[in-house]
C-alpha cells in the first residue's frame, strides 16, 4: 500500500528570540536595532503558542510530516517550536542553517525522523546551502537529501527569496539571481544523484507563478507534459491552478500568490515510485487565522510593528501530498 507524506511551507513572520538574547550575533543585533525592543519571553511565548496550534490542525489535525519553514533567527525558536508540538507525540526533528542574512533571519525543516531519515557520518554530505550572489546577503537555499522510510532519496530545497521592499520591479534582478541559482542546483542534482531524483523545491518566493524570476530562471512552467518532455531541468509550479480565483498566500494590495510548490518531473510521471497525489497542493487558509475583513492572514506582527497577541503570521502555509510505492 502507498504511504503518504504530508509536506508543507510557512513562512512564520519574524520568529525572533528574546531581546537582549546571548545567543544573537552582534551584527544581527545592529541590523534590527530598536525593532526588537519590547519582544519580551511572554511575547515570544505566545507566538509560539499560536504557530503550534495551525501547525497542529495540519496533516488532518496529525501535524505535518515534513515542515520548511523561514523567518525563524536560530535554531533555539525552533527547538520551542518542537516543545510545543509535543502533543502530537511525534518525532519530529530539525535542520537548520545560519544564513548570512542581515537580520539573522533562516530556512530551516522540521521533520518526523519516523518517516524521513538524514544520512550523516564521515563522508556523507545530506545538507547543502546555496549561497545567492549578491552584494547584500540574502537567505541561502537549503538543500536536504532526505532518505524515506522506504530506502528512497528525497530531495528538498527550501527556498526565501529576496522580497520586495524597495519596490516589485526595482527588486526584481535579485529575485531572478535566486531564480538562478535554484535552477542550477536543481540541473547539478542530476547531474550528481541521477536524472532520475525526485526534487522538490518550496517556499517563500516573494514573487508570483507568472513572474519572469520563477519562470525563466527557474525554469518553473504551468505545463506538467513540458516538464516531462522537455529537455531542459524544469519545474511544475502547482501553484498555478489557484491562480485567478482571488486566492494568495500573502495579502497587500490584495492576495499575491508568493509561496510556491515546484515539483521536477520525477515525481509528476506515473511509473515514478515518488510522486505527486494529483491536485493535492493547496493554501491552508484555516479559519481561526483568517482576518474577517482582508480574507488575507491574520498577521502576529513585532519587530516594530503592533502585535496582535491573537494572530499568526502575515503568510497562510501551503501544503503538498506526495506518495509513495511499496
């Protein structure tokens, strides 16, 4: 019988440690300077408290089986995180990488080490960070070459690309450079492994499914058949079918579909014994996080900006379904 992996992405909205915490770099503290002020224990204490109860609801109330998550300082908010998701009694696991971000902020993964494993010892290499090139230092994407519960290689390259302060256009070539990046990695992986490895990349792409950085850098296309034919290393954004139904994962000015699911065609063909469960992507828009007026998501906030004690975070997670053969 097929087993079942639940994978989802979220975006946690300035999942910072405490002010005044030893374990921030000095030049973190001086990037974010006055934003943390007032980010007291009992603040963080109830964000987390807020994140576990979605991450809770998630994979039909079981938790997910594998969470990217970005906007998280270090690996000590995460270890929180896990703490609080004790409940769900299961083994989760994390992985995480310090970028060198200005404001400290990573990509990381927590996973069910009862379903996925990470092969470590002398010699084994399963976790990668692909620097982006560009004079200010962006998040890295997170490489991880999972193993699953069948003897199987996973691989998971979780993305945080460059946002758009500053203006959509005028940020734009950075967005591309990521867009870049993703995809040369995504060629070297089969290059490495085989053509035939399963690669699954997700995140928060600060852009949309039509923009020019996903498609033409990425390679990232709308057309599954292209991904499969074509002969260069393409990605299926799963995206695309949410798009023109007033539905995004972030909202300003309206919802902007800025967290994609790409998949390579190792696990969109049939005969694949990892793939997609067809139409399984999905914008998990639960209720108790959804402001009644926007639609959009009901945003925690700090780091400078009014907190709402009862919200979450500025972004919904997105969800995919893969299974796998016996």
């Amino acid at each position: 019988m097929p087993t079942q992996y639940r994978v989802a992405f979220w975006n946690l909205e300035n999942l910072f440690d405490i002010e005044g915490s030893p374990r921030r770099e000095e030049k973190v503290a001086r990037a974010i300077g006055g934003d943390i002020k007032g980010w007291t224990q009992a603040l963080l204490d109830r964000k987390i408290s807020q994140l576990a109860a979605i991450i809770k609801e998630m994979g039909i109330n079981k938790g997910p089986d594998l969470l990217g998550v970005c906007e998280v300082e270090n690996r000590f908010v995460l270890e929180l995180l896990v703490q609080a998701l004790a409940p769900l009694k299961r083994n989760y696991q994390i992985i995480h990488h310090d970028t060198q971000d200005r404001r400290g902020i990573d990509v990381a993964f927590i996973y069910d080490g009862n379903q996925f494993s990470v092969p470590s010892g002398p010699g084994v290499e399963s976790v990668f960070s692909h620097f982006v090139l560009r004079r200010n230092a962006t998040r890295d994407i997170v490489q991880v070459n999972f193993v699953t519960k069948k003897n199987r290689m996973l691989v998971v390259m979780g993305n945080h690309w460059p946002s758009r302060t500053g203006g959509e256009s005028e940020s734009a070539a950075y967005r591309a450079m990521a867009g870049e990046t993703l995809a040369y990695f995504h060629q070297r992986v089969l290059e490495i492994y085989g053509d035939g490895t399963p690669v699954l990349a997700l995140g928060d792409f600060n852009d949309e499914p039509f923009d020019t950085s996903l498609v033409d850098y990425a390679l990232a296309d709308r057309s599954a058949d292209k991904v499969i034919r074509g002969r260069n290393p393409y990605f299926n954004n799963l995206m695309w079918p949410m798009m023109g139904k007033s539905l995004g994962t972030h909202y300003f000015d309206g919802p902007n579909m800025l967290d994609n699911i790409l998949v390579n065609k190792n696990l969109l063909k049939a005969a694949s014994p990892i793939k997609v469960k067809p139409n399984s992507a999905n914008i998990l828009r639960y209720a108790a996080m959804t402001d009644k007026v926007s639609g959009g998501p009901r945003r925690f906030g700090g780091m400078g900006k009014a907190v709402d004690q009862s919200g979450f975070s500025d972004h919904f997670p997105v969800e995919v379904v893969l299974t796998e053969d016996d």
